[in-house]
C-alpha cells in the first residue's frame, strides 16, 4: 500500500510492516479536493481495510467511502464492537 492514512485503526491487529489496518481515517485539509482522495480510498479497499472515513472538519461532515461510492454518515463506528464516535463528538 503506498498511502498511508491520517489516522490507521487495527483494532484487534498489532500495527507492524505488513499487517493491514482494520480501518482508516483521512482529514480533508483545506488545500485537497474531493479527488485527491478517491485513489487512496480504492488503494485501501483493494488492500483490505474494510471501514474508510473521509472527515471534513471545514463543513462538519464524516463520509464513509464504501462499494467505490461516498456516503454521508453521523459517525465513525465499529457497530460489531461497540464503539461509535458521532459528528457532534467530533467537532465540538
């Protein structure tokens, strides 16, 4: 994988050379568009990280890139393990 993620989850794997993360979380900065990210997304799909976010701290919003496609979504979850971080948490 030659993109590395703003933020890698692994969850129940030990972070080392080769192990993939379980989930991964890019920022969108002020000076990237849209675009700059869908390559990445498609990289990390294709290397197996099942749970991708693209949070947008300009305009609030969490999207969840999932089957090539962006969704807006209200938070960052794990609904198998528990763990949910809502939009509102985010950005207070």
């Amino acid at each position: 994988m030659a993109h590395t993620a703003d933020l890698a989850i692994f969850a129940d794997r030990k972070p080392a050379d080769g192990v993939i993360p379980f989930g991964a979380v890019e920022i969108l900065s002020p000076d990237d568009s849209l675009s700059t990210y869908i390559g990445k997304f498609d990289e990390y799909a294709a290397a197996g990280i099942e749970f991708i976010w693209l949070v947008d701290p300009a305009h609030g919003r969490i999207q969840r890139h999932q089957n090539g496609s962006l969704l807006r979504v209200d938070a960052i979850e794990f609904p198998d393990r528990g763990f949910r971080l809502t939009a509102d948490e985010i950005f207070a």
